[in-house]
C-alpha cells in the first residue's frame, strides 16, 4: 500500500509516506493526514464501472 | 556555568506527526527500576538495576480542528507509539540529543475544559524503550 502526505505535520504535501507499521498509517489515515496514493477509499474494495 | 535555555524551541513528535505548535510541555522520565539486594554484612542499602520504566508526559492543547491534537489522538488510545522530544529542531547532535521513546502506550485521554481558558490535554505515554541519539 502507498500512501501520500496531506498535512505538514507529517512532512511535505504530496510526497510519498513510508509508514513505520500498518498501525501508525492506520492512525494517520483516521486523523487525516495521510490518504492512499491510488485515491481509492479505504472502505471500497472494486473500481466504480462506467454504464 | 553554561546552561540549556528552552524558550519555544522543543520538538515534539507523536509518531509521525509533529505535534510542536500545540504542546506546552513536555517531561522525559527515564527511570530504571531499582532492586534491593541489600544482604547481611552490607552497612548500608543497595541496589541493582531492574526494569526500565520510563514514560513521556506531554501537555496538550486540545484542539479539534482537522490535523491537530484531536487527530492525533483519537486512533492511539489503547495503541504503543514511539514518541520524540528534542530540544530544537536544528540537526541532531552531541548538544541537541534526540530523545525517543519507542513503544510508548498512551493509557488514556484526559481532556479538561475550563471556562475562560483553552481546553488541554495531559497524556502520558508509559513504558516502552527509551533512548538518547547524538546523530
């Protein structure tokens, strides 16, 4: 999983962020500081289709 | 005598995110646990080393807007976290040691609102393994 920097609290927005351990991106995720680099919602597991 | 004067400088980090802005406070406790082992024929008491104990106790403001204190926290209630304090934020070194504490476990969130004050938070981030780094 890669995951991208949102807040400055965390380091550069928009660059890459190795997370220590699934905990700690867990946390960031919740808090909002990180986001998933694919921008996939944590919670959705297929791609939307076009009709 | 030279003397280490804080003002505003202190680094605080709770994991990955810099919680410096919102912090007032910030005590290293590195403590290993005394044993006795006085025995007969000592004149006096002694000690050996046991476990650690160390712990960090940082005083928050407690701030809900997005990325603040609030954020930070609300995941680790339960959870171990490394935690750093350095004195500044210039390059780690022999005279601005990073401190870090490393599985820190954060037992519980006490926020305190006062009326006419700022609403803050004390936390205590307990046992894990402490550690001084020069580099």
């Amino acid at each position: 999983m890669k995951y991208v920097i949102v807040s400055d609290r965390v380091g550069t927005p928009g660059d890459k962020f190795e997370p220590a351990s699934p905990e700690e991106a867990a946390a960031l995720l919740a808090g909002g500081f990180i986001t998933q680099a694919d921008g996939k919602s944590a919670k959705m597991e297929t791609e939307p289709t076009e009709e | 005598m030279a003397t280490s004067t804080y003002l505003s400088n202190p680094v605080v980090k709770i994991g990955a995110v810099d919680i410096s802005d919102q912090c007032t406070g910030a005590t290293i406790n590195q403590k290993t646990t005394a044993l006795d082992s006085t025995a007969f024929g000592d004149t006096a008491m002694k000690n050996v080393a046991g476990l650690q104990d160390n712990s960090i106790d940082l005083e928050l403001y407690w701030s809900t807007a997005a990325s603040e204190t609030y954020a930070t926290l609300k995941s680790l209630i339960g959870t171990s976290v490394n935690v750093t304090v350095q004195g500044s934020s210039a390059a780690t070194s022999a005279t601005n040691p990073l401190g870090t504490l490393t599985g820190g476990y954060l037992e519980e969130i006490p926020v305190e609102y006062k009326v006419g004050e700022l609403a803050k938070v004390s936390i205590t981030f307990k046992g894990g393994t402490f550690a001084w780094s020069e580099s």
